[in-house]
C-alpha cells in the first residue's frame, strides 16, 4: 500500500530533496514549509501524489490548525520528516543577537515537537509509524559561534533517543539523519549573507541535498524488523565540524 510521508521544511534544500525523491519512489508526500509559492511550485513539479500545506512551524496554532484540515485521503501519516530547522548568526554567543536564538529554538525545537505531538497521536493509535529527525554534526560537536544552533541540534538528538523510548512500545521506529556540510540555503541564511555558499563552500566538495535525501530514502525503506538509529553523513573531505581537507588556491 501506498505510504505517506509528511516533511517539514520541504521548500528547500534537503526537505525539498527528499520529497522530491521519495515521490519518485513511490511515496505521497505532505510537503510542508511558510513560502506557499514555493510549496505549490514543488507540488506542481511532483504532480497528484504531493500536498502542499502551508504554515508557519514556530506558530502551534497555525501548526494544528493546518494538520486538522487535511483532507480525508491524506490524514493518515506513516512517516514525519522533521526537517525544518536553521541556524542564524555566527559570532560568539556573547555578540549574538537574541531574534536569532528564538528562531532556532522556536523552529529547530519548539516547531518540530509541535508537529511531532499532533502526529505521533495518530500513530501511537494505530501503532505504527517512523519518525525521523534532521539533526546535523552540530548535535554531536559544540563549536565556537554556533553556541545555540549546536544546542538546537543536541537537542534534537535528546529528543530522538527519547522519543524513542516512549514510542518503542507502540512500533513507532524513531531514527535521525545527522549531516556535516550540505550546500544548501543553508549558509547564506545563517551568514546573512546571498554570497556565503561561495567562501563557506570554497576549496573542497560538500554534500548535496540530495546525498541526504538517499540516506532518508534508505531508512524509510528498510524492512519492518530493521529501525536505522542514526546515519551520520560528512562529505569525504570533512573530518569532525572544523577540521576540512581544502584544496590551497
Ligand atoms: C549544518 C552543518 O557544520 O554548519 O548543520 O553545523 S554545520
């Protein structure tokens, strides 16, 4: 029978690869994220088996009012992608500005356990799911100027291991995805900066989106009896959060 997958932050980057690829392989995909324009036009390139439902993750009654209008033939959600998530700014903790903490908390967070709470509900009733978290090497490594981003991500790897646990006895597999570099949006929106992808990303090859969404497409596609815990995924030329092999110019 035909899955459903529902992932957050599908407007770009990795959510919007693995939407991409798991409606390729047979999956419908719920696909959501703020940027409406951007969810239609993703929807459109996917055809009838994606669902563009737009709202704002950081607002948990925007959150619970989009998930409770899902049409009938798309309520029941076998898998959650907990994608959405950002890191803004990059100076040390003591420069950084306090917006950008609450938009990580409230996105890395406070949005993922707001959708994760509506739809584990459903799963734990029909006792069976599979929940996984985008985390990243920045909830394995604290690294300087990125005090809260690492903090957003560790927790995110706290709420997997537990999640885990309180999901394990109604056959809810719980698994992470923790990626090192990914060129991305990613960069440029935690530099603030339209250039970032081109000094961030110089001197070496870092992952696409793409990279991940295979590791998700792997996990989502395992059998029954096998939860994947964990894929930590680096480009070859990464060796732990600061330490790159750079080609000299
Ligand atoms: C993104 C990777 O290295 O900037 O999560 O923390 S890193």
């Amino acid at each position: 029978m035909t899955k459903t997958a529902l992932i957050t932050g599908a407007t770009s980057g990795i959510g919007n690869a693995t939407a991409l690829l798991l409606a390729q392989n047979g999956f419908k995909v719920i696909i959501t994220g703020r940027r409406k324009d951007r969810l239609d036009e993703l929807a459109r390139k996917i055809g009838p088996d994606a669902f563009p439902l737009p709202f704002d993750i950081k607002d948990k009654t925007q959150v619970k009012n989009a998930l409770n209008s899902l049409p009938d033939a798309w309520q029941s959600i076998d898998i959650l992608i907990n994608n959405a998530g950002l890191a803004a700014g990059f100076e040390p903790l003591h420069e950084n500005l306090i917006d950008d903490w609450e938009q990580m908390i409230d996105t890395n967070i406070k949005g993922l356990l707001y959708v994760t709470k509506i739809i584990s509900q459903q799963m734990v009733q029909r006792q069976s799911g599979h929940i996984i978290n985008v985390s990243s090497i920045a909830g394995k490594e604290a690294y300087g100027k990125g005090a809260v981003y690492c903090a957003t991500k560790h927790a995110v790897e706290a709420l997997t291991k537990a999640m885990r646990i309180d999901f394990n006895p109604y056959n809810i597999k719980v698994g992470s995805v923790s990626p090192g570099a990914v060129e991305t949006e990613f960069s440029i929106v935690r530099l603030k900066d339209p250039d970032a992808n081109k000094k961030v990303y110089a001197g070496y090859q870092p992952l696409t989106a793409n990279d991940i969404a295979e590791a998700i497409l792997f996990m989502v596609t395992r059998p029954l009896h096998v939860n994947i815990a964990d894929i930590f995924i680096l480009p070859a030329t990464q060796a732990n959060a600061t330490v790159f092999n750079k080609k000299q110019k």
